[in-house]
C-alpha cells in the first residue's frame, strides 16, 4: 500500500484545486489507504479532516515567487527540515503535489531522499515561475488539461515525464436533499428564464460580458412575457465593479450576487435554466462540467480548456470571449429552440459521465504513480543542469530571430 503525501498551497478557501485534492483524498480513503495532507490552509485542513484524513498545518513560503513575503529564508529552511522529517517518520512513497509552490522545498528533499514527486498543475505557470519553483527536479508534471502544459518550451521538460488527467467530477458535488429556490430567490415570474452562474467574481471569468449580454436581451426581446434572469454566486476581487455595472445598466431586478456557498449541489439540484460561464481564459471549467453532470443546457467560450471538454453544438454552445453579441445570440438559440438546449444537455451529461468521473481520475493517478516508482531517479546535479541548458537554448533561438529580422530589414532598406 502506498503511503502518499499530499501537499497544498493556496489560499484559505475551498475552489476548483482545493475541491479536485478533496476528491482525490476522498477516493484514497474510501480505497483503504492512509493519505496525509501537508497544506497552509485551515478551511482545507478542516474539510480534509471530515474525511478522516491526518493533516498537517504548516506557514509556507517560497522565495522570489510572487507571494509574500518573498524571502523568508529562515521559514523556507524550517520547511525543508520539516518535510525531511514527515517523508521519514511516515515512510511517505511518494509525494503529490496538488500545486506548483511546494515544489520549490518539497523537489529538493524528494531529490535528496530519492522518493519521486507528482506535481500536479491546475494552471498555467510562466517559465520563469518553473525555473523559481523547480518544476524540473518533479519526477512527473501532470496538467489538468493540454492548455495547462502547452505553454511549456519545447525540450525544456522530457516529454516522458509529462501528461495530462482531467479531473474528475463527483455526482455527489451535485445532489441535494434541499435545493435552492433560485426562482424564488431572483422574483422570477412563472415564464422567466433563470441563468445560472457558479464561480470567482474575477476579471478572467468575463462576467462583465455576461451581464451586459443580459441586460441586452432584456431590452431587445420581441417576446415581452418572459424576462431573462442571471443568478451569480460567488466572491471575488471584481463584486464591487460588478454591482456598479449591474446598477449603470438598471438590471436590479435581473441581475443578482448571492454569496459564495461550498455546498454547491443545492444550486446544480435547483430550477435553473441554463449555466452559462464565459472566461476570457481557462484551464478546465469544473463548473462547467459539473452543471453539465446535473442537466443544465452550456453556454461557455470557445478558449483552450473548455474546448478540450465541449464539442461547440454537440455538448455545448461556445463563442468567443469577450463577445456580447455572440453570447446573445447563443442564449436566444437556446430560449427560442428547447430540443436543442435538451439534446446538448443530454449529450454533455454522457460525455462528463463516461470520461470525467472522480473514478477515472483515481485509476489514471494510480497509474501515474506507478510509472514515478519504475524509473530510476536522476542525480540532482543533472536535474538542476536541465532548467540553465533549456534557458540558454531559448535565449539563443530569441538572439537568432532577433539577428535574421535585422538581416531582412537591413537587406529590404538596402
């Protein structure tokens, strides 16, 4: 049986990574196994521990990543020393790191002890970010999607060490013995359609576009008897922008922010119409895929990592970002046409089912750990070898298209 150390960084709440790592300690458990989580986080430690889990909570830093306080060297040897510790008093097999951050500490001590290290990425990293975080010491980088890995250099990682597993969706995220009345909850007459929203009230999510598209239909719609309603839940750097929107389009009696919840399924489990998210970027869209597992007719935009999910017109509608005007004609198609907001309802539920289950994630992992214990780790001197030839690889390609443009312009003017 293997003994995994699990190890998070981020914030104190509950979001797409916390809530996937939730899934994934939940399966080792119910699988017989004893996992522990090494996290910073007490509403993760929390949540972890209801699970039966053993926790660690711990103050992590990095140094010269973009989180505070940068160089806190004595607490960065303090964790070094502790992880030495837990990987040996705990005879830890293998380490899964849930985020890029501890990768920085954890690589070293997994180098130095030769247990190997899945890093386990929920988005996308600058190169400069993997250089700082040591994200080529990882035995196995896993993105949650292609867009998540496809930023990375050619040759700056063996693609043997890479691969991606989605994650998985949980039925259970969306059951609920008490949904929630969202009809009641926005005023909504028996005709009004109800969009939902579920997610970050942050500036990639492009809630500004949605709103806006909203409050176009409103105006705009030849058939008076309905009202188009948007329920958004959820918290963010953005809410006070939103609301300042909502109020300069007068959509108070459409538009509503409710407070973030954790127990989501009474949302998915309620009388919504429609999910509807349109991120100028992402990775996967967990709630996506989640209100595509409770039945609801998508709207999304056509980005890397919701098209590696959606097909456009099969599962889902997908636009462009940033688009009003394709986003109103979307939500029109699925007012004006029931069969085809039921038929791509139907086909996503299948397709999220069959290839995105919590239980498909587990095997793919399972076998990701097992590729880590078959081969034979490298030398730290060679891991640490591997970032500076990639660098200078890549300065050299940069200085030779610089060089060949010169020659062009110069032979052109000449």
């Amino acid at each position: 049986m293997k003994n995994i150390l699990f190890v998070h960084y981020g914030n104190d709440w509950i979001r797409g990574s916390e809530v996937v790592l939730l899934e994934m300690l939940n399966n080792n458990v119910k699988q017989g196994r004893k996992p522990i989580l090494w996290c910073n986080s007490e509403k993760m430690a929390d949540a972890a521990r209801a699970l039966g889990v053993n926790v660690i909570v711990d103050r992590f830093v990095c140094i010269g990543y973009w989180t505070l306080p940068k160089w806190d060297f004595h607490q960065y040897f303090k964790l070094l020393i502790k992880a030495k510790r837990i990987i040996n008093e705990l005879s830890i097999d293998i380490v899964h790191c849930n985020n890029g951050a501890p990768c920085q500490w954890m690589s070293l001590i997994c180098m130095r002890l030769k247990v190997p290290l899945l890093l386990h990425l929920h988005a996308r990293y600058q190169q400069r970010d993997r250089f700082i975080l040591l994200f080529h010491l990882a035995s196995r980088i896993i993105g949650v999607s292609k867009a998540v890995i496809d930023v990375f250099q050619k040759g700056e990682f063996s693609p043997q060490k890479i691969s991606v597993v989605y994650n998985g969706i949980s039925s259970n995220r969306i059951i609920s013995s008490e949904p929630f009345d969202i009809r009641r909850a926005v005023n909504a007459d028996e005709n009004d359609r109800i969009v939902l929203f579920i997610g970050s009230l942050i500036s990639r999510k492009g809630l500004d576009t949605l709103i806006t598209a909203i409050g176009q239909l409103n105006r705009e719609r030849l058939n008076k008897s309905y009202q188009i309603k948007l329920a958004i839940f959820g918290s963010g750097e953005q809410q006070d922008l939103l609301i300042n929107l909502i109020n300069e389009l007068e959509l108070q009696s459409a538009v509503f922010i409710f407070p973030a919840t954790l127990d989501v399924g009474k949302l998915f489990a309620s009388n919504a119409d429609y999910f509807i998210s349109v991120p100028i970027e992402e990775v996967f869209g967990l709630t996506l895929a989640e209100a595509s597992l409770a039945g609801l007719p998508v709207v999304s935009t056509n980005v890397a990592g919701v098209n590696e999910i959606y097909t456009d017109r099969h599962h889902a509608l997908l636009v462009a970002p940033n688009n009003v005007e394709q986003l109103s004609t979307a939500i029109t198609q699925l007012i004006n046409t029931p069969t085809l907001a039921q038929q791509l309802a139907s086909n996503a539920k299948n397709h999220i089912s069959r290839y995105f289950s919590v239980e498909q994630q587990f095997i793919e992992f399972d076998k990701q750990y097992q590729l880590m214990q078959q081969v034979r780790l490298p030398s730290l001197l060679l891991s640490l070898i591997q970032p500076f030839r990639t660098i200078v690889v890549f300065s050299f390609k940069k200085l030779q298209c610089k060089l060949q443009g010169a020659y062009f312009r110069g032979f052109t003017n000449g």
